[in-house]
C-alpha cells in the first residue's frame, strides 16, 4: 500500500509540481490551501505524513503543527521561506519532524519524505499502537483502546517523548532534560525505574507487543514490532 502525503501549501503551482513528483515516487497525495481546512483534511484524508507550509492563510503553520502535535504523532515537515534560526529551531520544538527552506529542489522533498517515512514506520500503514494509543496532553491522560492507562505524570510524558519520534534512541540525560522542567537534580537511573514501570503498563494494555526498548548503554527508544 503507497504512502499518503497530506500536502498544505497555498501556492497552487508548488502544491501541484511536489504532487508530481510525490506521484511520480509511488505516493498518493490530497492538497489543502488554506490553514483553517488542514485540521479537517488530516483527519479526513489519515494521511502518512504532512507537508505543511509556515505561511498558511486564516492560520499558520507553527500553530497547526502544535495543534497536531497535541493529538497525534503525524510526521510533519515543515516548509518555510522564513530563514531565521530561530523560525527553524521553534518548528521543531513544537514537534515538527524536518524543515525544508523555500526555494528548494521537488527531488529533495520526495527524498526528506521517504527518510522520514522509513524512520517512523509509517510508509503506508498505520502502525496498531499509534492507532490503539491515544495520548491527550492537556488532561494528562492516555488510552489503550479506549481504555485508560493509570501512568503518573512522569510516565505519561516519557510515553509522549518517545512515541513521538518512533526509532529514535533517547539517552537517559535527554529524557531527564525533557520530562523534568524544573532543572530538578535527579540521577539518569530514576528514567529506569520509570520506564520500567510503564512498560510494565503497557505490557498489560498490549501483551506481546513491546514498545519501548533498550539500547545497551546507550537509552530507549520506542519501536513498534
């Protein structure tokens, strides 16, 4: 089954020379112009990953990757014609997966795209623990199948961190540096003890599917079987 590429780009010609090429690559593709549509359009079309432009009208780029970002693990590459560091730094904390600077080649994309596909798992096919785990950021609650999981805070944020970069491997002070915000000192073991405990959770949610993983002497990363 091909990839499905959910492509939001207002400029009309771009749009349809990355379709294209997108096509032309064994892709299928849906194009949305406007910022106020991508919201309905990603949940209408379930696409495989997002190009979303920074520039969208009736709402931007930076703001729809948070809103996507809130509820699903969608792979978004951003596009931007706005170089600024600080632009490409704050697309990516808010969980965009890749960037590409405006002008740019349509082969470069389709090769960021297939990169990114292979490194989330998600070249055609949604994954069954993305599709069976719901995460809901503001009330700190995840789901399995509709039924609650009982994590602490702590765990719900590790869960959070890992699931949204499938494949990566985090190292323990990484995972300190992002589930602890108050600069806290805590030893790079307590992340053991932690994931244990989660993955003791999810093991009873999902029997024999593990989903977090350990990379000897290096962390945990979260990898679908």
């Amino acid at each position: 089954m091909s990839a499905h590429i959910l492509i939001a780009e207002d400029e009309s010609k771009l749009a349809a020379l990355l379709a294209d090429y997108l096509h032309a690559a064994g892709m299928t593709t849906a194009i949305v112009g406007d910022g106020a549509d991508v919201m309905t359009a990603v949940q209408d079309a379930r696409p495989d990953l997002l190009l979303l432009d920074l520039m969208l009208p009736h709402k931007d780029g930076m703001t729809l990757c948070r809103e996507i970002r809130e509820r699903s693990t969608l792979p978004i590459i951003m596009i931007t014609a706005r170089v600024e560091e600080i632009d490409r730094l704050l697309g990516l904390e808010l969980g965009a997966d890749d960037y590409i600077c405006k002008p740019f080649s349509p082969r470069e994309v389709v090769a960021r795209v297939k990169a990114i596909l292979r490194r989330t798992g998600s070249a055609g096919e949604a994954s069954v623990a993305d599709v069976l785990i719901e995460l809901d950021e503001h009330a700190m609650r995840a789901s399995v199948a509709g039924q609650r999981l009982d994590l602490t805070r702590v765990e719900f944020k590790l869960l959070q961190v890992l699931k949204r970069h499938p494949g990566r491997v985090y190292r323990r002070e990484e995972l300190l540096d992002l589930i602890y915000d108050d600069f806290r000192d805590v030893s790079d073991r307590t992340i053991d003890s932690h994931i244990k405990n989660l993955r003791r959770k999810l093991d009873e949610a999902l029997p024999d599917r593990p989903l977090i993983h350990s990379v000897y002497g290096v962390g945990y990363r979260y990898e679908v079987p």
